[in-house]
C-alpha cells in the first residue's frame, strides 16, 4: 500500500488514466500499473464528478435536467469522501501492521488520503488545461494564457505528490503519527438534515 502510493510514477499513472477514462469511461480499472485500487476509485469518483459539474453549468436545459444532475453530484462527493475514509483506513492498517505507533503527538493536518484526492483533481485539471490548449478555435494569447495555467498545474500537483511522499517518510519514522479523520457529511443524511427530518416529521 504505501510503496505502491509512492511511486515515481504517480502522476504519470493518474494521466494515463484519465486519458484511457475520457476514450471509454465504461469502467474505471482498464489500467496496467501498479496503483492501489482503493487510490484508482478515488480518482474515477473525481473523473465522474468533474462532468457532471460541468453539466450543472449548462443553461440550454431545463431545470429539472439541472435537478437530476445536483442530484447526481451529491452522490458523487458522498461517494468520493467516503472512498477517502476507505483509503485513509487501508493506510493507516498497514502503517501500524509494519512499524510501532508513535509516541509522537505530531499529526498531519491533512491525511494521506485527502493529499491522493487533491492531487487526482489536479490530475484532471492538468488533462483539461492540456486539452484546452490544443484547441483550434483560440487565439495565441488564450493559448498562452492555458499554458502558463497548465505549467502551474503540474507544479502544484508534483508539490504535493511531494508532500504526501515526506508524509509517509515522517510515518514510518516515527516523526508524526496518523490518525483517521471522519467527515460527518450531514446534508446526504436524513437524520441529520432538518430540511430532511423536518418534513419526514411533518408528513
């Protein structure tokens, strides 16, 4: 788990995926490579959600269409956080399967977790600025713009594909200890939403 989220080739592995998911995205493990599959969901959660939040900007549609779709999102990033936890609790498993807990009190602010979710966003933003300067109906100075854009994409994501390998270093040496942080979304549950529990009442 932990090597496998630590290879040199991690950027590279999330744009072959993309690329393969935007030529057919009827499955999301067509990918030879060694990147954990719990790491691959989260990425093809973001992939899915990224267009259906374009399709929420749409204004040639009905506003049922629109409906559908904030529908669709919300169960997207339900998805997508809760495959976070999955990931966050797989890492966390074989940390402490491998070296003693630490007596540390240091933590991350953010888990391992979030740090592969940011980056396959990135991921997704580096294929579309990409994409976006290869068009043929911009001019040069748009052009140009989009590939400053995508140059400071790459950077960002290779900062933090950077990050999330001191991380494990400062784990398995002992320097910080990790803990499993819980999102507690309160909006997809009806227990906790009023807008959902209030009506339930009322009915």
């Amino acid at each position: 788990m932990l090597e496998r989220l630590q290879l040199a080739g991690l950027e590279e592995l999330l744009d072959r995926a993309i690329a393969l998911w935007h030529q057919d995205d009827s499955t999301f493990d067509k990918l030879d490579g060694a990147l954990n599959p719990l790491a691959l969901e989260l990425a093809w959660r973001n992939h899915l959600l990224w267009h259906e939040e374009d399709k929420a900007r749409r204004t040639d549609v009905d506003d049922s269409a629109i409906a559908a779709v904030k529908r669709a999102i919300d169960r997207l990033n339900q998805q997508r956080n809760d495959q976070i936890e999955k990931l966050d609790e797989a890492i966390l498993s074989e940390l402490y399967g491998r070296v003693s807990e630490p007596e540390t009190a240091a933590i991350n602010s953010e888990t391992p977790g979030s740090i592969v979710d940011r980056i396959s966003i990135l991921s997704l933003k580096v294929f579309h600025m990409d994409e976006d300067c290869r068009r043929d109906d911009i001019d040069e100075e748009h052009r140009s713009r989009s590939r400053h854009k995508l140059d400071v994409l790459r950077l960002q994501r290779h900062d933090l594909y950077l990050a999330l390998t001191q991380l494990f270093e400062d784990y398995l040496a002992g320097r910080k200890r990790m803990k499993l942080y819980r999102q507690f979304k309160m909006y997809n549950d009806p227990t906790l939403n009023p807008e959902l529990y209030r009506k339930k009442i009322q009915a």
